[in-house]
C-alpha cells in the first residue's frame, strides 16, 4: 500500500505518509490551508493526501473527487460532517455552498458518498492547518500506487467483470488475453484503475489518470 509524495516523488506506506508530508508543510504565506487524507472505507488500499484551501467550498472538495476517483455519470453525492448532511443537489437538505473553514476543524473525521445506488464511500480526515501559499484550490500531496492485481493466469490485470464483481465470483480480474475468453463477454468489461470506484457503474478512470 505504498504511495508516492507529490512534492519530492520520494515513496512511503500509508502510514508513513502523514509523517513525512509534515516535513513539507510549514507556514509559508497567509491563506489558511487544511491537510486532508481521503481513503475508501471499504477499499483503504486507495488513498490520498491534498490540501485545499479554507475558503473552498464543499462543492469543490466534492469536485475533485468526483474528478480524481467517482464520476461515471453524474450521480448524485453527499458529505456527512458532525452527523450533517451536505447534497450536491439539495431538496430541502443543506447544500455544499458551504465554506470548509465553516465546517472543519483539525483531527475531524468525516464521509462522502458518491451514487446512492451503487455507492462509492469515502473517509476524510483533517490532518492538519497551516498558513501557506497554492497556487489552485486543491492540490494533490500524495497518492497511493496502483494495488497490483492479476488476473487468475498470472498476467497484469486490466480489466475488471462488473458483473462478476457484484456476484463475488472468485475471479473478476482479467488480462488482455483472458479478457477474450470471458463468458460474460468482453463488452462488458471496465478497465482496471486508481481507483476505489473500479468496477462500480460505468467508471473507466478519472481526470487525473
Ligand atoms: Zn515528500
Ligand atoms: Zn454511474
Ligand atoms: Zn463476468
Ligand atoms: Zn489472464
């Protein structure tokens, strides 16, 4: 479950990582920065570590995770934070017009959910606070590497059955080659990817992959 720092492309493990990104982060400039991990909370070998500025609003935290792991056709989506609910398209329920530095505090933990039909649910958590300078909203500190999945040969995975998948068959993961022979038909296979929504929907990967 090793991962990659974004600022000296050094790798670490998962637990590692918080440690070694604090040596980065000092205070360096005036605009209030939260640290924060995101990993799936049922696929933790997917994670990640970004800062964004407070003055984000939730919408833009939701934004790049719908472009760096979720969207595959525009579902809807949820934060939980203190036992609240933020919706990307509120009917009565709180919005995401919020801005972070309204709802966030350091060491909390906290939900989203992207697809309230076949869900991809994530877990954050504010490392820390500091004063800095970005250039953009959000930026990447880190992520984790590709998991290595094979394919029942032996061979690299590229593939992944959704179908099989659903059904917890024993194998799911496919190659290039066996992915030609699978019964279920090759039509319906999703590329494997960076992700903890592989497989889910229609997802084949995000923005920034
Ligand atoms: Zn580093
Ligand atoms: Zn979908
Ligand atoms: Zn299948
Ligand atoms: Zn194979």
């Amino acid at each position: 479950m090793k991962g990659m720092c974004y600022i000296c492309n050094k790798t670490f493990s998962k637990a590692g990582m918080t440690k070694h990104l604090k040596t980065h982060l000092k205070d360096d400039g005036d605009t209030k920065l939260f640290h924060i991990m995101v990993d799936g909370l049922y696929q933790p070998q997917y994670w990640l570590h970004i800062e964004i500025k407070a003055n984000a609003k939730l919408q833009d935290l939701d934004q790049f995770l719908r472009d760096i792991w979720l969207e595959c056709c525009l579902h809807l989506s949820a934060f939980e934070i203190d036992g609240v609910e933020y919706h990307s398209m509120p009917e009565g329920e709180r919005g995401m017009y919020f801005k972070l530095g309204r709802v966030l505090n350091p060491r909390m933990e906290f939900y989203h959910i992207y697809d309230f039909g076949t869900s991809t649910e994530l877990r954050l958590r504010v490392v820390s606070e500091r004063t800095g300078k970005i250039d953009k909203k959000v930026r990447i500190l880190a992520r984790n590497e590709p998991p290595d999945i094979r394919c029942g040969c032996g061979e690299k995975a590229k593939w992944i059955c959704p179908i099989c998948l659903v059904e917890i068959e024993e194998n799911f993961y496919f190659c290039d080659e066996c992915a030609k022979e699978h019964e279920c038909g090759e039509d319906m296979l999703l590329p494997v990817v960076n992700s903890p929504r592989c497989g889910v929907c229609g997802y084949e990967g995000g923005k920034y992959d």
